[in-house]
C-alpha cells in the first residue's frame, strides 16, 4: 500500500472518530499501566468491572503492595490468567517504589523491565499516559495490518514498524485508538463489516463483504 492510500485509510478513520479514546479506565499513569497489565486475554469490559473495586482499594504501587497477592486476587478472579496477573501487579508496584519512587517511569527500557510487561502494554503506557507516538500491536492491529495491506507483517514487531513508517506524523499520536477500535467494531475477525466501513476506498482487502449476512446484493 502506498503512503498516499495508508493516509487516506487512516484520515477516514479519524475523521469518523475525532477524539478516540482507550476503552480502559484509569486515573494516572499506575493505574493504566495496571489496567492494561491485566487486559491480556481479557475485554476491556471485564477489565473495568474489576479494576472500579480494586483502584477504589489500591491506585498506587504501595496501597497495591500493602493489599498483597491474595487481596487483590478478590478483585480479579473473574478475569483470564488471574494468578499470574496477580504475582505479576504486585512485583511491578513493588519494583516501582523501589526503582522509580513510586512512579512509572516515561521510558520503554524501564517499562520493559517491569514484571509482565511487554513491548505492547509498553507502546499502551508511552502513548496513553506520555502522548508519544508508539503503536501497541494487538491481536485486531495485526489483523487488521495484514488483511487492509496497511503493514503486512509475520510478526507484531513487523506490523508495528510498517504502521510507524506508513501512517503521516500528524496521525500517530491516535492511529493505536483508531486501528484498535476499527478493528474491535468494524474489520472483524470472521466477518468484517465493509459494509459501513468508512476506509473501504482506501482498503486492499480482496474479499470485502459488502452487504451484511443475509441481504443479496441487488
Ligand atoms: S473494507 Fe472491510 S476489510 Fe477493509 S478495512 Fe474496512 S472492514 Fe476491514
């Protein structure tokens, strides 16, 4: 896709969205950072419905620590891979509080090398809560990066470096929102609405279904 076709595909997203937004509540850096610890394998939804008891308990890496492994267990049980989740939380707070005074640190080296955190929930944190221009690769930001022709790539990294390079400086500090919401609402993963997808023009996709299930084109 040319650099020409990957801006229009992203400035109809944007146009469509003006002000996106993550859909995981948080009120500080530490509390993003914990609500997107949590989310691997897991909805937002589910994420939120947890995290609005446990960040009324604890929305800082001491009150976290002080809570301990099993007190926060009582507010994540319901979410995937709890266990570790939970083991992970706890010794990211307590490394914050001993190598970043109680802070997270505005650096991709110093997120990475946090408990459970990868360079995806890294990208999340830099962009989210310090405005840089970093995109976290999901599972629909792959998809979406391959089907679209938008950054064809084998791996997260590859998808994350097309999109770098092909989406225009002015559109990256939202492109992460944008592509993530299309492709949670829109470009679907077993069946993508083209339909009503505003990016159709622009989009490679050679199976586009243009009309919804059980309506035959006239
Ligand atoms: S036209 Fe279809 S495949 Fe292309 S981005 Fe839109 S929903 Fe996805």
């Amino acid at each position: 896709m040319s650099a020409a076709q990957a801006a229009r595909f992203v400035e109809a997203l944007a146009v469509a969205n003006p002000a996106p937004k993550t859909e995981l509540d948080f009120t500080s850096p530490y509390t993003l950072l914990v609500a997107v610890a949590l989310s691997a394998q897991a909805t937002d939804v589910s994420v939120n419905k947890a995290t609005a008891t446990l960040f009324a308990e604890a929305a800082t890496p001491e009150a976290m620590v002080a809570l301990g492994e099993e007190g926060l267990a009582r507010h994540i049980r319901s979410i995937g891979l709890w266990k570790g989740k939970a083991k992970n939380v706890i010794a990211l707070s307590q490394q914050l509080i001993e190598k970043h005074g109680g802070a997270v640190p505005p650096d991709r080296a110093a997120l990475e090398a946090l408990p459970g955190v990868g360079r995806k929930t890294a990208n999340v944190v830099l962009n989210v809560a310090f405005g840089e221009e970093a995109m976290a690769v999901d599972t629909h930001i792959f998809r979406l990066g391959n089907r679209t022709g938008l950054a064809p790539g084998k791996t997260p990294r590859e998808v994350e470096d097309g999109l770098m390079k092909r989406v225009p400086g002015s559109l990256l500090r939202d492109a992460h929102h944008w592509l993530i919401l299309h492709g949670r609402y829109i470009c679907k993963a077993r069946l993508p609405e083209c339909w009503h997808c505003v990016a159709r023009e622009a989009c490679n996709y050679g199976d586009k279904v243009l009309w919804p299930p059980g309506r035959a084109a006239k």
